[in-house]
C-alpha cells in the first residue's frame, strides 16, 4: 500500500520517494525539501489540516513494487524511541515498518526486551491511530439503487482457558456447523443472523406522564398483602421531578487503516504478547465456565471452584472473550489487579446478597442478553466494554443496607449524595477512584473521546440500578415502544438491560432462585436487626418477627420482574427485528435474483428466546404452594391461644 499524504501539492511516499508538483517533473530529491507537517495532535487523532488517502497497491506490471527491508537493513536498526518522528509525519509509517518487522524477527529469535518492544509497539498503534480513511469520497453513482445496510456479525473470541487443540478445531469447523457445538463453544457463534449496528441515536428527551411514578395504583387492594405493597411502593416508586437529560453528541466512529501491513504486525504481536501473559484458570474453574452462556448459570459453583473469587475469573473470561483487552490494548495483570480490588469492595461489609456473588451472576446475565440475544451486534465495541464493565462494579463496596436506611440514619454517604441514589452514586465513584491508580487502570489506552464516552455510559447505566426509579424506567419505554417509527437510545437500552439483569434472580431455575431469596431475606433482617437498635421503624420486610416470604416473591414476581423483562423483551425485538428483517430480504433478493422462488414476502417478526418465562411460571407456583401452605399454618396458631385446637377429623 502506498500512503499518500497531501500537504500544500507535495505527494510524499512512506517509502522514501517524493513526487515533484506539477511543472517539476525533473526536479530532484535534494531539490525538493519535505514540508514542515503540522503538530502533532494529542490522544493520537489526525491533524485538522491535509487529507489522507489510502491507495491500494496496484497489480499491474508497470509499477513497481517495494521490496521488504534486507537483514543488513534490519541488523543496524536502532531501536530507540526518543528521537523518532511524529506519528503523522510521512516518515512514521516507513520507521513504524520497519521497526515492526525487526520486532517480529527478534521475537522469534527470543532477543527482544520487553520494554523496548512495548515501547516500539506503542509507537507503531499511533502511527495506525493518526491513519484516516476518507470514506466521504467514495459516492454511489445515483442510478444505483441504494442497498440496505448489513454487517458481518460479531463473534466472541475463544476462551482463554480453552486449549490450543480447541482453537485449533474451531478454525477448522465451517461455521454453519458451530451452532450444533456444546455449550462450551456455543459462545463462539450467536443464535441470531448477521445484524447490523447503529449508531447512537439522539437522546430522546421524554415527556413526563402524570403518574408515571405511581403504576403501583392499578394494583388492586386485596391482590398483595399490606407489608408487600408497602414495600413494593417504597422500594420501587419515588416522587422527582424527571431531569431532562442533555442530549449527548453522536460518538464519532472513524476507520483505523487496518488495510496497511503496519496494522497486521502490530496485530501480531500484541496477540503473541497478550496470549502467553493471559491469567491461568484452574482445571475446576474452567468446568463451570463451560456452561457460561446457560440462562441458568451456577455462579455458586463457580464462587466453590474458584475459591471465592467469581468476580475475578468470570470478569476475565467476558473482558477477553469479547475482545476487550485485545481491542483496547488491557494489560492482563492491570486486569487482575482491577477484578482483585473489585472484588475486595464487594466483601467488605460481609454481605449475605450483595457480595461478590451477585456482581458475577449480574455479569453473566448481562452477557447472556448480549450474546443469546444478538445485542452485541448492535452495540459498538466501546458500548460493550462499558456495558460489561457497569455490571461488574455495580454493587461496588454496597453496605447491605438500602438507600432508605441511608437516608433515615443520616449516614455519611447519604450527606455526600443528598439522599439520591446514595448507593449507586457511591458505587460509581469508588470504581472510578479505583480505575485512577495506575496499577488498576484497565482504561489507560482509550483516547479522551474515549474515556468520556465510557464514564458516561456507565454511569447512565448504574445509576438507573436504582429501584426508587422502576416504575418510571418502564413506563418511557413503554411510551417509546409505542411509536410507529421508534428510535431507542443505546443508553437507555443497555441501563434497562442491566436494570433487569439486576433484578433477574426470581427468572432463574428454582434452586438458585430459591438460595438468592434466603441470602437476600438475611441481608434485610440484619438492615431491621440496625433499625431496631437505632429507634428507626422497621423497613419492609426487614422484619425478622413479621415478614410473608412467599407473598412477598409473589408480589416481586408479578409487579415488578415479569413486567421488567417484557418491557425488555420487546425492545430487544424492537431494535434488532428491523436489522433482522433487512438481512432476510437481502437473502432473499439474492436468492431470486438467481431464479429460486420467494413464496412469501412478508416479514416475519423477530422473537428472541425467552427462558425466564417458564422458570417465573415454575417459581412463581411453588411460591403459591408455599403461601397457601404457610396461611395454614397462621391459621392454626391463631386458633390455638383461643382455646379451640383443631377438631379430628370424623371417621
């Protein structure tokens, strides 16, 4: 490839030829100095002045074609980055070659120390990260019909736990036979077909309903106990006034020149560099992992197999197996150390639910959302990586108590946060103070663009982990899903899929819902164990002496989970059904195009998988058994300090 850059009517060639303007054909190249080029701009973005063109070497026989650099040429390298040029400079690709390929002979040869290389590789990203294509000018001729957009669907990277005899049999496999693979590898392929992504649309800016806080009203009386209403309404409803947000600009997506050789070296060898400096997983670790992409997945069996470190090894296994540490170049030990410290947040208080447990099972569902259900196609790799990072720390150092107690107690943390969304804001704070130490910075390598994008993602997405807002959350969507034409809001759609991930527990399969209802049942005891000893009123179902369990999960179940992943269900199908549909009507144009039938030209409507149905129905009756099994018993304690004990039964 040649790189072509236009500064005043100077062409220059990354491989040392300059061509003369117009009327100096005869010039040489003494004659000819090379321009100054401008500054180089900071967080590696391309100069303001100058275009940039990538022109794809030609094949022909009448041009030549540079030969690669001679091992005399290589052997007198020097490897010193201090004195080279600036990264958007003509003379960056041509040292950035061919420092690239010394380093490739020198890793094979073993004889390359490990800050020259990361220094030499750092030199070589930004060399790529100043490359711009100008798509603008490539036009479609207008008598061309315009065609529908389709990308190549996104697929997850192989397990870094997984064998190289496995990965060398997933290159092998065609890929219409992985869906049939195991749950191990089902990872490797999602179950919808190629979508393409969008952009981030405008924030939409909604119009506040009246009672949008108060869906609680249609509740008839007599459909939950008292206790259960009163803590569905001060658990899930909260009287603010609705902020309009101000709209965020689109995210800019540029095209790196990954066409030119550069690229590919430097792919290279960050892949050998980060492939052998990966965290191992123990054999009984890696057991569990198999069945990540489960619904049901067993975060207990993990948390047992990794001797209480869920946190650790499943956010590892996520970060890489979608490509984040490759992609935004994460050092794997500043990694672990990260999950390390999150980990140790998330044990502090010594929670019985809101511990490292929780924040691993939040991450999985998270995954199987974006995964199961093609989401991932939707979402940029940044959007992803906030996305997975949101549901990590989203509990991050949680007290065990709720935002209530906080309120009512006067804590510290309720008078820093002026009693909103006390914890939530807490739990963003502390990861973001944690990500500022250089040895947990895993966020080091994004631009400033970058890095504001990411914040804003994950806060938008922690913050709306706040139940007091629920109700209202539902009811936009709801409102949006409602429009003939709707745009949703990649922001608003990713915090509605963490909002019910966060609350997904109940759509789990009974044994692990049953053990998280418990866990859960103790934490509140022990908040109204506080109260009590504080002269605070007891919050609902806090109270060890008087709580209805099975009402209560009824009453979860019924007003707030059910409802929760419906709403998201449908926007799952609202976003990505369009994007589905235009690739099947891209199959099938094709397809006629060739002389085979269509028989119908209809849409069909995409329907995502939905395993949480059956597993709420099947919860939700055993609950009912329960309930009705313990107002039996109720009844006969009341019965028996009046001094009539049940009759025998006549014979």
């Amino acid at each position: 490839m040649y790189v072509t850059y236009h500064w005043g009517q100077t062409t220059v060639h990354p491989l040392g030829r300059m061509a003369s303007p117009p009327g100096g054909a005869g010039a040489t190249r003494e004659e000819s100095p090379r321009p100054q080029p401008p500054p180089a701009p900071r967080n590696g973005t391309a100069p303001k002045q100058g275009a940039l063109t990538i022109v794809r070497r030609s094949s022909s026989k009448s041009k030549p074609e540079s030969s690669p650099p001679t091992d005399e040429q290589l052997d007198q390298l020097d490897l010193d980055t201090e004195h080279l040029p600036a990264v958007d400079t003509p003379d960056a690709c041509d040292k950035a070659a061919l420092r690239l390929r010394y380093l490739l002979r020198q890793i094979n040869r073993g004889e390359i120390p490990v800050e020259t290389l990361q220094k030499n590789i750092q030199y070589a990203a930004k060399v790529l990260e100043a490359v711009y294509i100008d798509e603008t000018k490539v036009k479609q001729p207008l008598d061309q019909p315009r065609q529908p957009t389709t990308l190549q669907m996104r697929r997850l990277r192989t397990p870094c736990w997984a064998s190289s005899v496995e990965k060398h049999e997933a290159k092998l496999i065609p890929l219409h036979q992985r869906r049939h693979w195991p749950s191990s590898r089902a990872s490797l392929l999602p179950t919808l077909p190629a979508v393409a992504r969008q952009q981030s649309a405008p924030t939409l800016v909604f119009r506040r309903l009246a009672d949008e806080d108060d869906e609680l009203s249609e509740v008839q009386p007599d459909a939950v106990p008292p206790e259960v209403r009163e803590w569905l309404a001060s658990t899930f409803t909260r009287q603010l006034a609705t902020a309009k947000r101000k709209s965020d600009e689109k995210p800019k997506f540029r095209s790196v020149a990954h066409a030119i050789r550069a690229g590919i070296f430097v792919d290279r060898i960050y892949r050998r560099v980060t492939s052998t400096a990966l965290m191992q997983f123990p054999q009984d670790v890696v057991r569990v992992l198999k069945t990540l992409d489960e619904w049901s997945f067993d975060v207990f069996a993990l948390h047992d197999a990794s001797a209480g470190y869920p946190v650790k090894y499943l956010g590892y296994e996520l970060l890489n197996r979608y490509g984040m540490i490759h992609k935004f170049k994460v050092q794997p030990p500043t990694l672990e150390n990260f999950l390390s410290r999150i980990e140790e947040g998330y044990c502090k208080f010594h929670n019985p639910y809101h511990n490292n447990l929780h924040a691993a099972d939040v991450a999985q569902t998270v995954h199987y959302m974006l995964c199961q259900t093609g989401l991932m196609n939707w979402l940029s790799d940044l959007e992803i990586f906030a996305t997975l990072v949101a549901a990590i720390v989203h509990d991050f150092e949680h007290t065990g108590t709720t935002n209530n107690f906080h309120v009512m107690s006067g804590s510290d943390t309720a008078l820093l946060y002026n009693d909103r969304a006390v914890l939530e804001n807490h739990h963003i704070s502390a990861a973001f103070r944690l990500l500022k130490e250089e040895e947990n910075n895993i966020l080091l390598n994004l631009s400033r663009d970058e890095f504001r994008e990411f914040r804003t993602l994950v806060i938008d997405m922690v913050l709306a982990t706040d139940m007091s807002f629920h109700f209202q959350q539902l009811k936009n969507m709801r409102s949006l899903l409602t429009l003939a034409e709707p745009t949703v809001d990649k922001s608003k759609a990713v915090s509605l899929v963490l909002h019910c991930c966060d609350i997904s527990h109940p759509a789990k399969r009974w044994d692990l819902h049953h053990r998280w209802t418990m866990s859960l049942l103790d934490e509140f005891f022990l908040q109204g164990d506080k109260e009590r000893e504080l002269g605070l009123p007891f919050s609902p179902l806090c109270d060890r002496n008087n709580t209805l369990v099975a009402e209560s999960q009824i009453g979860f179940i019924d007003f707030i989970v059910e409802p929760s992943l419906g709403v998201c269900a449908d926007m799952l199908e609202c976003i990505l059904g369009p994007l589905h549909s235009n690739t099947k009507n891209t199959t099938s144009t094709s397809q006629g195009a060739h002389g085979q039938d269509n028989p119908s030209a209809e849409v069909t409507k995409l329907k995502i998988k939905k395993p949480w149905v059956t597993c709420l129905m099947d919860n939700k009756k055993i609950w009912k058994e329960q309930a009705a099994k313990d107002a039996e018993d109720r009844a006969k304690l009341e019965e028996e300090p009046n001094g009539a004990p049940p009759q025998p039964a006549a014979e």
